[in-house]
C-alpha cells in the first residue's frame, strides 16, 4: 500500500491534482473533507531522506500552493501510512484547520536575521575609546607570549562587552519598529555570536511593501554597523497553532 506523504493543509472542498510533482517525481493532489484537503502525494518508502533535491521538491511545492492558497505547512518528511489515515487526521481536527486557515489569511511570514559586523564595530571602539588602540599596541611589544595572550584576551573581553551593547540597542531598535508592522512575531535561537536577531514576523500581505522599506531605512540609518538578511514571503511555518488530534 502506498504512504502520502504530506505538504500542507488547505482550503479547498474540491478534489484538485496539481500541475507540479512533488517528492520522487510524484503526482501532487488533495486528500479532501468538506472545506479543507490535505496536499499530498504517493510515496513507497515510510522515511524519506532529507536530500537536497527532496527538501527542494518539499519547499517547491509549498511555494506554489502558497501562491493560490492560505497554507498550513506540514514538515519535511511527514507521511501518512494511507489515505485513510489521511482523512481520519482531516476529519479529527477540521475545527482547528479551519480556523488557523480564516486566521492566517491573508498574512505572510518574513524572516529577518541582523548580524554585526566586527570590522566596523572594532573600527567604532577604537574611534571612541583608546582602550582597545592601546591594548593592541601593547600586544605588539609584548614581552612574551604569555603576556600578548592576556592582552589579547582582555581585548577580547571589552569587544564582547560592546557586541552585546550593540544586541541590545539595534536589535531593541530594529524589533520595535518592525513590531509596529506586524500581526505577530517570533524570536528564534541565534545564529552564532554575531547574530543579534533571529525573527520570524506575520504581517499581512498588503503590507509587505512597507515592510520592506523599514528594512531599508533600519539599514541605511545603521550605515554597515549591521547587516539584514530578508527572507520571504514564506508560508506562516512559525504561527501556525494547532494540537494536532492524533489519528491512531
């Protein structure tokens, strides 16, 4: 018997097959009830391997729902044993499909990570502050290695002192005048030292311009003292809210 295996959940009471294939090369088309379908496609295996080309078919396929309908997007490699199993998942949380789908109509989620740039940054203490300036001299006539290690290593601290001064400020800054602009948002774990935000933001789509130029003002007010990495318009994956029922 064939698994299905799972892309998303949308509004649609009309059994559909879609123009594009999905993982393994396979036929895209909805498992219906009532007002909402599940999409999904037939696949032998009970796993598949997150490969590159099946991650890109899973986010393709996605992309394009996306462009017609609200999307309640499932994870990479989420598969159901038949299509009865399917509808039985439908059918035991249709309440909470159909409402996340009305909720998140008409919004996006664009993701937004900022990082500071230790050039720039090592550049603005030495113009303000000779601390760093003389420690770096003193590194250079150090008379041993011992002595140029502790010296490195205090420097080291007063450019961690001003790295997390500047995560507090900008991205303080950043995330409130984005806030204005959003229904919601999420903060998510960082990416290394120098990334002083990591947000998931769920705006609606007809704000999406004006999104987008407060990224720009942010970016050219800071002149280079951080970067932006914009990310979207992506399926709402970090505002979805449903407890799924389980099936079995």
């Amino acid at each position: 018997m064939l698994g299905k295996y799972l892309y998303g959940i949308i509004e649609e009471p009309q059994p559909t097959r879609f123009s594009f294939s999905g993982v393994g090369e396979a036929e895209v088309y909805t498992v219906n009830c009532q007002k909402v379908a599940a999409v999904v496609s037939d696949i032998e295996l009970q796993e598949v391997d997150p490969t590159r080309k099946n991650v890109r078919a899973h986010t393709t396929i996605q992309d394009e729902l996306f462009k017609e309908y609200t999307l309640l997007p499932m994870s990479f490699g989420v598969i159901a044993t038949s299509e009865d199993e399917v509808q039985r998942l439908l059918e035991k949380n249709y309440d909470g499909f159909l409402r996340e789908l009305k909720r998140l109509a008409g919004k996006i989620e664009i993701g937004l990570k900022v990082f500071w740039d230790r050039e720039v940054m090592i550049s603005e203490i030495e113009r303000k502050s000779q601390k760093l300036t003389e420690l770096k001299a003193k590194v250079n006539t150090a008379s041993s290695p011992v002595e140029a290690q502790s010296l490195l290593v205090e420097a080291g601290k007063l450019v961690e002192r001003v790295a997390i001064e500047w995560k507090n400020k900008y991205a303080r800054e950043i995330y409130a005048t984005l806030k204005e602009l959003s229904v919601n948002t999420q903060f998510n774990d960082p990416l290394g030292v120098k990334n002083i935000l990591n947000g998931s933001f769920l705006i609606d789509k007809s704000r999406e311009r004006e999104f987008q130029n407060n990224v720009y003002k942010l970016d050219s007010k800071y002149q280079g003292k951080v970067n932006f990495k914009y990310v979207g318009p992506l399926p709402p994956y970090s505002f979805v809210n449903v407890k799924l029922e389980p099936v079995k």
